[in-house]
C-alpha cells in the first residue's frame, strides 16, 4: 500500500508571494519523494469559493507553515483566521505548525512565540547574515524535511497501534463467536425447560381468561351504568335551565362544556342581550344590566362556574369585587383585563386568554364592553357598567 504524502500548508501575506515560490522550489524534492503535498491560495481555481477552499486545507495540513513578515502580522485575514486555527489544530495535536521568518519583524508575545521557528535561531532569510537567500531556503527545507520525517514517523507509529487494535478485534471477535456457540446450547437447554413450562402456564392462562371476561362484563356494567348516570345529570342540567325570558341557554351550556371559552363569552353576550330584550344593540348598558332577570343571571352564572370548576362566573367576579373594595383599577387587574407594572394598559379582546389557565374571574369579559372590541373604548363605561351589574348581584 502506498504511502500517502504530508499535507502541507502555505499561511502567507500576497506581497511575500515571490518569497513563498522561493520556497516551494526548495521544497520540490519533497513532493517529488512523496513526503509533502503542499497547498496555498493560488491554487483556487475560478469559481471556487475561496473561503470554503482555505479553511479545508488548512483543517486537514499535516504541516501548516506560517510565513512571518511585517505584511503577514498587518494582515487581519492571516491572523484572525489563519494563525487562529493553526494554533488550535497544533495545540489539539492535529497538526504541527511551523514558523518561517521571512523578514525581519517583531513577533515576540505572538500565538506562535514559543514554537521552534525556521531558519535556525529565528535569523530572517532576508538577511545578510546568509551568504544568499538560498542558503537561507536550504535551511528552511532541511527543517521541515526533518520535520516531516517526525510526523511521518509518528504516523507509523500510529499505524502499527491501529494494526495491533484491529488484530485485538479479531480476536475478540473469535472469542464472542465462541460465547455464541455456548449461549446457543444454553438457549437449547432453555428451550426444553421452557417446553416443560408451557403446559403449566397454559392452564394458568385459561384462568386468567376467565377472570378477565368477568372483568370486562363488570367494566361494562359500570360503563353503563355511568352513562345512565350522565343521561340523567343531563336531563337535570336542561331542568336547571330556566329563564324568565325564553332563551335558550343549551348552546352556552355545550360551549363551556367543550371548553370553548371564547365562543360562550361571545354566547353569553348574545344571550343576555336577548335577556334584556336589547337584542337591537351590540352591548349592554348600565340600565340595562341593573334590571336583568334573576333567573337568567342565576342560570348563566351557575353554568359558568360550574363548567370552569369554580373559576370563571359572575359569582367568582362579585367575589373579587368586594375583595378590593369595590375598586375598579383593582378589579381590572386582579382579573387580567389590565397589564403593566408602573404604566397599566388595557388589553383589548383578542389579547384575552380564554384558556382554565386565565386569571381568576377573567371570564365572562364581554358583556361589559361596549362595542365588543378594545376595553381602552370603554375605560369608564364599565365602571358604571359593573357597579350597577354587581349590584343587581347582590339582589
């Protein structure tokens, strides 16, 4: 099997561009050899996207040189992404990144400070402290060939514990092929006992069918019986419907029934105006609500708290009225038809919740609201709207 090269990657500023070819023809023997394979940025061919091609090579180099100039620290691509990610990958051990000055610049306290940095003792390979720069190149190749030749001995290394891992497999694979063979011949012998189990539990089963058919007859007894029960609650329930008017109250009780809280206020309006024999107008008045029959007050209330389970009703609403001394501002609060800490706002209707989860007394809002759409229109009205309708309450 051949073996796969080193990715090599060029991290570098544009204008040390001819500095970077210098280079990669020093490092030509090492392609050549099949010990590196390098990348950079030139190599994007039109259409590409450059950004997705730059961070996929650099996430999977081997090696990734970092070629150290003025330009390359001025650079804000090179140091927020590139430098960045090259010092997470050689910190995680992914990869082992190699500084390479290339002219002379401050980079001491830099991410890449404390690595070992090419040529030897960090000397500028435009310098002239080397007879010519290929001397300085020359350097910087036999670095990184030396390099390389760690990295590719350690994946070696690797290599060999991942044969030793897979060997290990095998085998453990032979020993689990083994313990199948004896759970086979455990499942065998439990199958015979299971055989002699059978014919016991066939009888048991039988008297547990039995048991159960007389649990189902019972179950059925009381189903109906239960739905007797109910037949009979419902036949109570149209008994309890009375009004003085005539109105007929059944869709108000089959609304709050299937929970539809929004549809039986708007119900309990629609009633109520035919109650009053206001049916002419949309909302109820204050003289309206303090002549409005007893009879069908009762029934409306009592089909509301008992629907909700105490929570909704005029009953529930007279008691929060007292309970704040008869304070509008309070009332509207305590029963969710204001909102706001410092600055109190009136909800509008559709900001209602018509849900068990509302406030206490929440419903039945819209018999109090004149027009039937924002409570701001009637910030008044309903005081004297309510003051007179508890009223009638108490009657």
């Amino acid at each position: 099997m051949p073996e796969v090269s080193l990715q090599l990657f060029f991290s570098y500023s544009h204008k040390d561009e001819a500095l970077r070819d210098e280079l990669a023809k020093h490092l030509t023997i090492l392609e050549r050899q099949g010990v590196i394979s390098s990348w950079h940025d030139r190599r994007i061919v039109p259409g590409e996207e450059w950004d997705y091609q730059i961070n996929d090579n650099l996430n999977t180099a081997d090696i990734i040189l970092l070629l150290i100039s003025s330009d390359f620290l001025f650079s804000k691509y090179c140091w927020d992404v590139e430098v960045k990610k090259a010092i997470e990958r050689h910190h995680a051990g992914e990869a082992c990144v190699i500084p390479v000055i290339l002219r002379s610049v401050d980079w001491n306290g830099a991410p890449f400070g404390k690595l070992q940095a090419l040529p030897k003792n960090a000397e500028p390979v435009v310098s002239r402290n080397w007879h010519d720069r290929d001397e300085a190149f020359t350097d910087v190749a036999r670095g990184i060939r030396a390099a390389a030749e760690k990295l590719k001995k350690e994946r070696d290394q690797r290599q060999k514990q991942e044969a030793e891992r897979l060997r290990l497999r095998e085998q453990e694979e032979e020993n689990r092929k083994l313990q199948q063979k004896q759970q086979e011949r455990l499942r065998l012998q439990e199958q015979q006992e299971e055989a002699d189990r059978l014919q016991r539990q066939q009888a048991e089963r039988l008297r547990r069918q039995q048991e159960q058919e007389e649990a189902d007859r019972l179950q059925r007894q009381r189903e109906q019986e239960k739905a007797e029960k109910l037949r009979l609650q419902e036949q109570s329930t149209d008994n309890d419907l009375l009004s003085e008017k005539g109105v007929d109250y059944r869709r108000l009780r089959d609304l709050l029934k299937a929970g539809q809280y929004k549809e039986a206020d708007q119900e309990t309006l629609a009633v109520m105006l035919k109650a009053s024999g206001t049916e002419q107008r949309r909302w109820l008045d204050s003289k309206s609500l303090s002549n409005f029959p007893c009879t069908d007050l009762r029934t409306i209330d009592q089909l509301w708290v008992r629907c909700s389970n105490g929570r909704f009703g005029f009953s529930v609403q007279k008691r929060i009225w007292n309970s704040v001394e008869k304070d509008y501002e309070k009332f509207s609060d305590r029963v969710g038809w204001r909102k706001g800490t410092y600055f109190k706002y009136w909800l509008s209707y559709s900001d209602l919740t018509f849900t068990t989860n509302s406030p206490l007394g929440h419903l039945p809002t819209k018999f109090c609201r004149r027009y039937g759409d924002y409570a701001t229109y009637v910030a008044k009205v309903p005081r004297m709207s309510l003051v007179s309708f508890f009223s009638r309450m108490e009657t």
